[in-house]
C-alpha cells in the first residue's frame, strides 16, 4: 500500500491529526454504548423516570457522537492526512475540496459511517414524534444504529498505517477514480443515503406497533415517513441516472445493474407500503398487509447491501465492489437474517393476530369496482414488480447458493420481465384516483374516465404529427423493430404509441384530478403531483431511448464532417496554455451548426500519463439540452496512430488499414559512430498509399532515431499530406525495425445522439420529489401523539 | 360472503406465487453463462460471458473500426483471442478484468459488447463503456 521507498522524507502525521482518530474511533464506540443505553434503558420491563430519560437522551447523543465520527473523517479528508489508509485510498491533495469531501462516502467504511448517520437523523426526529410507539421504536431503531456501529469498529475509517511503528505524513493519495470525478459524486450519494437511513423508520414503527400490541395508531405516525422516504429515495434514484446519463458516455440513464437494483427494490416496496397506508387510515382495514409490508423496504435494501458487498455478484456485476472485512460482513448477514426472521416471526406470533382482531368488516360491493380493490391490484404489481426485480438481482446468489454455474441477468431481460408491471401500474395510476371507496359500477367508472380517454387519444394525435415532422430533421424509422417476448418481433413506432398513451393516460388523469380537487383542498394533491412526475419520467425515459438516434463520425482536426443535421468543426482545445491538454478542466472544442441555429461542443478532453508511463486520454461527453431534444456528444479518445508499431524484417513489407497502406522496410543505414552523440540510424522505407480515389501512389520516406545528449530521438518523417511515419525501434540482430505510421492530424471518433424529450426525464424526477414531499408535509402528524403507552386504550 | 373472501385470497396467493416462480424461471433460462475458455470452446451458443483479465501487451485498438483485440486469460490460466466490435471503450487499458460477451468462431471469440471492471476506488458507479445490448 505505502511505498516503503519513498516514505523517508514524508514528515510525521500532525498530532491534531492522530488525535481526530482517535477521537473518531472512540466517537464510534461512544456511540455504540449509548444505542446500548438506549436499548437497556427502554426494554426493561420496569422502567424509573430516569432510565427513561437516560433511554431517549441516549438515542440522541448516540446519533449526535456519530455525526462526531463523521466530521473528524471530514476533517481528515479535508487536510489530507493521508496517514489514514482510508483517507489515502480515496483522498487526493490536489483535487477541488467538493472531490476531497466526496473521498468520505467513496469507500466501504465511509458509505457505512454516512448510512449510520442518514439513519440517525431519521431515528431521532420519528422517535420524537413516536407517542406510544416511542420505546419499542427506539429498542429497534437502536439495535439497527448499533450494529452499523459494531460494524465501523471492526472496520474502521479510522485506521492508521504506521511505518516502522511510525505515524508519518504520506505527500498524496490514490484519489477517486478519474471517471467519478463528476459534481454528482459529491450530491447522489448523501441523497441516496438519505433514502438509505429513512427506511429504517418504517421497519423500526412496525416492529413497534407490534410490541405496543396497538397495530392501528402508527400508521398516521409513520405515514408522513414513509412518503418522505420514497420521494427521497426515488430522487436519489434518479440523480445516479442522471450520473450515469452524463459522464458515462453512452446516454442511457439505467442499465439494470445490482447497485441500481438494491436501490430500486426498496424504493417500489416503500411506495407500496405507503398505499397500503392509504386504504387503513381510509377504509381501516389491511391491518395485516400493512405491517408485513412495513419491514420490506428495509429488510430487501440490508439483504441487497449484503449481496453486492459479499462478492456474490463480483463476477455478475461490472461495478468492483470492495468486499468486506469478514467479521464485518458477518454481523452485516447475522443482521440481515435476525432482522428478517426477527420481523416476520413477530409478525407471524404477533401482528398477524393483533390485526385480525381489529381489521374492519370486508363492506366492499360484490359488483362494480371500488379503490380498495384498485389499490390492492396496484398493491400486487408493485409488489411483483419489486419482487421480480428482486429475483433477477439475486439469480446468481441462488445459483451459487445451488453449486451452479453463475449466469448473468442482461438488462433486456429486465425489460422484458417489468414491461408487464409497468403498464398495468401507469393505468391503475391514472383510474383509482376516479374510484370512490364505495360502490361505483364500472359503467359509472368508464364515465368518468370518458373525458380523459378522449383528451389521452388527442394527446397521441399530437404525439403522432410530432413523431411525423420531427425537428432537427430526425426521420424516425417506421420500419424498426424491437425484440417481444415468445421471440416475437414488435413493429416499433407502434408499440411505442402504446406506451407513450399509457403514460399520458396516467399524466391527463391526474392533472384532471388536481383541477377537480385543488380548490376543494390544495395541499391535498401531492399524491397526484407525484403521479404525474412518474408518468413523465417513464415517457421521457421511453421516448429517448426508444426513438433515439445515433450517428458516427471521426473528424480529422481542421476537417469538417456533418451528422444528424449539424456541420461539425473541430475549433481546437480550450486550454491554450503549453501542456493545456493535461490540465484537467481542458474541452474540445467543436462547433455545430445547422441551419436552426448551433452551439459548441464542449466534450472533456484531457490526458494523464499512466503507472506505465504511456499517454492515458480521459474523455467526457457533452450534453447539449434543447427544449425538445438532446445532442448527446459521445467523444472518443483522439486516434493519432493508424495502428500499432509494425515490426517488419528488412527486405519484407507490412500491410495496414485493410490493405490500404502498405510499408517495404529496405534496410537501415548509419551517420555516425556508434554509441555517440549526433549519430543518426535512418530506415529506409516505401509506403504505398491507396487514396480516396483509388488511385495506388508510393511514398518514399526516412524516419531516423538519433542519439542525443537527452537519450534517443525519433525524427518524424512526411509520408504524404495525411501520414507521417516513425522508427520506435530496431533489432540490430533480426534486421528488423519497428515502424510506426500515424495520422498528421489527429482524428475524433465522435458518436453522435439524437435523444428526444430528455426534458421529461429532468421535469419527472423533480415533479415526483415535489408532489412527494408536499405530500409528506400534508400528511405529518398535527401534534405530537401521546408517549406513555398506558395512555394508550 | 367468508368463504368468497377467502378463495379470492387463496386465488391472488397462487396467482402470485405462480407470476414469481414464472418469473424466476425466465430469469433463471434466459440468462446467459459466465464461462471460462475451456467451456467457451465447448459451447456453441451465442451471448457468452467470458470472464478473465487481459494480457496487455497483446491489446491492439482500432478506435476507428470501434474494433479492440486482445488475448484473455481466464482464472485457470487458459488463454483465448478476442474480437471485440461496439461500443467505443476508452479505458481498456485502465481494465483489471474484463467479461466479453459473445461467442466463438474458429477458436476465436467474437465479442459485441464489453464489461470492464477497473480498480474502482468508489463501487457505487459502473466503469462500464459498453452499452447494453
């Protein structure tokens, strides 16, 4: 890890920096001992006055010595005591302080230290609010907090590595990979983790309200949580979309990948429970449902933390996932089972029977259609939605579990399998907020509805003249298909129409229900608001991708080429200065113009020398956002050789480029003596070169390696106006010589894409965190429940 | 009214447990193998995922035909040339291990979509290239 080489001029690690370790590590175990306090002091049967003050002050201060914990590794990070392995595994000193923050979540201590806090946060504020439910809550919500903390002790961000016994100073750190070096690695993560710990709260409420033996009073409680859980989760979500959209350089926002997968699952079934919460307090009945539904999202997001840092996935997954400490890993997988069995073992002695006894009468209509019924379909699909999702994340731990081969699960198999969820849940979206709790005949339904499915088709009519006169000149290809399931082939612009009607299907629906409703109640619509953010996303993220278009072009420098409408010019780089190209804000400059207007390409451009001293071009791509589309500029690494260095005997020839180049090496000759400055070796070569036209023209031409007091230098030599050539080497005992063509101009393989309504993506994603959290405000508890549970009836 | 009750219960119960075993399966049947070479050779089918590390000094690139070639060498050691068509890959040299998607021809295998896995010094994002198929 730390060179041993090096170290000896590396100064001694400031004491202020061994004592924010030490002080870290003793925060931990602070903290640890106050979750325990915490949990003593609140399941004891017998309980003083100040047991119980000792019990919710320990809750508190244990969180509050986390974010203890936290600031010193933020400290550590920020002054770069690289004496830290952690701090110097993902640590950089010459990096912006937003990537130097970034470094504390980018490895597995850090992003456990983060979830631990993102919890806390959560825990005390629902404790305070947790009435009767606030003992067994904490006694939950404590044990999770301590076991987090059990594992940070064990694996701790606060390790120091000490040479020879001594704490000394390493100058730099590994730093975060360049590709993560992105201004989302400093705002998805505390997001995500946000969602993360707020799942905690629903588990830790239904677990409570078993023990309080009351399975009707926490669901007001924790409703307003568990809205505010899946619109942060879902907005995390799509910021790595978003991530992933931006730098990745293929403009796709979600490929089905364990990481996204792990977040995804607890997401649906977090918005699942909170419509399971909507027919109890409505109708008072799912008693059962709800609790069983409560421990999902937590449990399903601890099982799939489990399966990516286990290295179950390792080979399954392109993500390199750090595995954990074993120890660490273990109390992750005792947690996850306890926490599961622990659950649903009370559930099944417990909450089912408590909620049997108080689960209202089943009143609905036999005929017709009503919102329970609604809701429980939606409820189902979510649910399987979830649940598939879940299975395919899990195929290789099953098989490996099973001693079998492990198998990839492909994101077009993913497609395939939710397209079924998906479409039913758009239209259950848009009917049940029509549906009356009470009886409603389906005539009555579809009467409703009329207005919307008329303004739904009308929509599509203008969808379809959009489709058909398409701006930036984009025809959609009419005769496109895509792949069905039952190894069907479906037409493409059709099936698309399907699913862009479903989504304004669910998007005019809402809307109209707002308009209904917003003078009668307007802090009532949030749940609509959200609605319609997830019908846009899903037709944003459909119409992109389905009716994408790419193009290619490799521009030479000076040339000009032209792609999906746009005359493309190479301008030059942005960074004028010598050796601009190294510096790590450096674009390539392209100008676009059509003949609606233009813009400059700015694609990220830069170069690193790597470990093993060769030129390492790091690229980003560019993203142009129209009102109405994308151009997606995908730069690739600039081409400067036509191919590898060809090593060619003397007398014999080499073919490159298809034939199109070929190289006669006629032997070497010497100016000079050998061993001394000044002396030349030229290789004598003929380069026969089919242009453009066809026509063969031969090139004589004599690259030379000369020994200079600086080492060797290579002379280029012109071959034509397009290629030069150059000598990297030569055998002296094979005759042979190693030749080298290259390109006078450097050329930029770009790919190109056409992404209509990227917009929708964007405007969905804000949309569903705005109705979320305006629900969530609409929803929260007036006033603080009673705490003792002897108020309780 | 009970009983009705219960049997759409039962109904939903097995409906459900049916869609997830359905489910299960397809996902189960329809994804593809992780291989190493000596099962690649022994494999006739198309979307092979060959796992193993590259031997860097046979990579040859061809940005221009988005084409990379290179010799991998799988966790017995074994080792297989690979003809790699798609998606631009700009940090191939940056690659720790590799999955090639494909199948084999010849003794080669021609691969359409590439997974690189790079010494990620943060695991919550992808140092994918490739674009799905």
């Amino acid at each position: 890890m730390l060179e041993a080489a090096a170290h000896q001029h590396w100064p001694s690690a400031p004491a202020w920096a061994v004592d924010a370790g030490i002080l870290g590590k003793t925060l931990i175990l602070l903290a640890l001992a106050f979750f325990l306090t915490s949990i003593l002091g609140w399941a004891l049967p017998k309980r003083t006055r100040l047991m119980e003050v000792a019990a919710k002050w320990g809750f508190v201060l244990g969180g509050v010595m986390l974010f203890g914990a936290f600031i010193c590794l933020g400290t550590l990070f920020a002054n770069d005591q690289f004496e830290y392995t952690y701090v110097f595994s993902h640590g950089d000193a010459e990096t912006a302080m937003k990537y130097k923050i970034a470094g504390i979540w980018s490895g597995q201590q850090g992003s456990f230290l983060l979830w631990a806090c993102t919890s806390s946060i959560f825990g005390i504020f629902a404790a305070r609010k947790a009435g009767i439910y606030r003992r067994w809550f904490t006694v939950a919500y404590a044990t999770f907090l301590g076991m987090l903390c059990g594992i940070l002790a064990y694996e701790t961000p606060f390790e120091m590595a000490r040479l020879h016994g001594q704490a000394l100073l390493p100058p730099q750190g590994a730093g975060l990979t360049a590709s993560l070096q992105n201004y989302w690695v400093t705002i998805h993560p505390p997001t995500i983790f946000m969602g993360f710990g707020s799942l905690t709260v629903a588990f830790a409420f239904g677990l409570a309200a078993m023990f309080t033996r009351n399975v009707v009073d926490w669901v007001p409680l924790v409703r307003p949580w568990v809205i505010l859980s899946t619109a942060i989760l879902g907005l995390g979500l799509c910021m790595g979309g978003f991530w992933a959209y931006e730098t990745l350089g293929w403009g796709g926002f979600w490929m089905w990948d364990p990481v996204e997968n792990v977040s995804f699952v607890p997401w649906i079934f977090s918005a699942t429970l909170l419509h399971g919460l909507i027919v109890q307090v409505a109708r008072k009945r799912w008693y059962s449902g709800n609790l069983a539904m409560a421990g999902l999202p937590f449990v399903t997001f601890c099982y799939g933390t489990f399966l990516t840092r286990s290295g179950f996935l390792g080979d399954a997954s392109v993500h390199s996932f750090a595995e954990m400490n074993r120890v660490a890993l273990w109390i992750l997988a005792v947690f996850v089972v306890l926490g599961t069995l622990g659950y649903y073992g009370v559930y099944a002695f417990l909450g089912a029977r408590l909620a049997k006894m108080v689960s209202g009468p089943d009143d609905a209509p036999a005929r017709g259609v009503n919102r329970e019924g609604l809701y429980l379909s939606g409820v189902l699909l979510l649910s399987g939605l979830s649940a598939a999702v879940a299975i395919g994340m899990s195929v290789p731990f099953f098989m490996s579990l099973a001693n079998q081969k492990p198998k990839a699960v492909e994101e077009w198999l993913y497609h395939r399998v939710v397209v079924w969820f998906f479409v039913p849940v758009l239209i259950m979206m848009g009917l049940a907020p029509f549906v009356s709790w009470r009886k409603m005949g389906w005539l009555q339904l579809l009467n409703r509805v009329l207005n919307v499915i008329f303004l739904t088709i009308g929509l599509l009519g203008c969808v379809l003249i959009a489709i058909k006169f398409a701006p930036g000149a984009i025809a959609i290809d009419q005769s496109q298909r895509i792949p069905f399931p039952l190894k069907l082939w479906a037409p493409l612009v059709p099936w698309m129409l399907v699913l862009i009607s479903v989504c304004l299907f669910c998007l005019v629906a809402n809307v109209w229900r707002i308009v209904e409703t917003v003078r009668r109640a307007p802090f009532s619509v949030g749940g609509f608001i959200a609605h319609i953010g997830v019908a846009t996303l899903m037709a944003g993220l459909i119409i992109s991708r389905g009716f994408e278009h790419r193009e290619r072009v490799d521009l030479q420098e000076g040339d000009v080429a032209s792609a999906l409408g746009y005359t493309i010019t190479f301008r030059g780089m942005s960074n004028q200065e010598e050796q601009g190209v190294f510096q790590r804000d450096n674009k390539a400059l392209f100008e676009m113009d059509s003949k609606d207007g233009g813009f400059t390409a700015r694609p990220g451009l830069y170069y690193e020398i790597s470990s093993d001293e060769q030129l390492k071009p790091i690229v980003w791509p560019h993203v142009e956002h129209m009102p109405t589309y994308d151009i997606y500029f995908s730069l690739n690494p600039p081409v400067l050789d036509v191919d590898d260095p060809q090593s060619i005997p003397a007398g014999g020839t080499s073919e490159l480029a298809k034939g199109e180049i070929k190289i006669k090496y006629n032997g070497v000759k010497r100016e000079g003596q050998p061993g001394k400055v000044g002396t030349k070796f030229i290789a004598n070569l003929d380069i026969a070169v089919t242009g453009a036209d066809g026509v063969v023209r031969t090139h004589h031409a004599e690259p030379s390696m000369e020994i200079t007091p600086n080492g060797i230098a290579k002379n280029q030599a012109p071959v034509d106006d397009q290629l030069a050539v150059t000598m990297e080497g030569m055998n002296v005992g094979q005759g042979s010589a190693m030749i080298q063509m290259h390109f006078t101009r450097a050329i930029y393989p770009i790919d190109l894409y056409y992404k209509p309504m990227t917009i929708l993506v964007w405007l969905g994603a804000g949309v569903t965190a705005l109705g979320g959290v305006l629900a969530a405000l609409y929803r929260r508890p007036a006033k603080t429940a009673p705490e003792r549970e002897d108020v309780a009836a | 009214m009970a009983s009705k009750v219960k049997l759409g219960a039962v109904v939903t119960v097995v409906v459900a447990l049916g869609a997830m075993l359905a489910i299960g399966f397809t996902f189960v049947e329809n994804a593809n193998p992780y291989v190493d070479v000596e099962q690649a050779l022994a494999n006739t089918g198309d979307g092979l995922h060959l796992l193993g590390s590259i031997d860097k000094k046979s990579v040859h690139s061809n940005p221009l035909q988005r084409e990379i070639s290179f010799d991998l060498v799988d966790a017995k050691g074994k080792t297989m040339h690979v003809d790699y068509h798609g998606e631009a890959i700009s940090n191939i040299n940056e690659a720790d291990k590799v999955v090639a998607v494909g199948h084999v021809k010849d003794g080669v295998f021609l691969s359409d979509k590439l997974n690189i896995k790079c010494p990620s010094k943060y695991e919550d994002k992808r140092p994918d290239a490739g674009k799905p198929a």
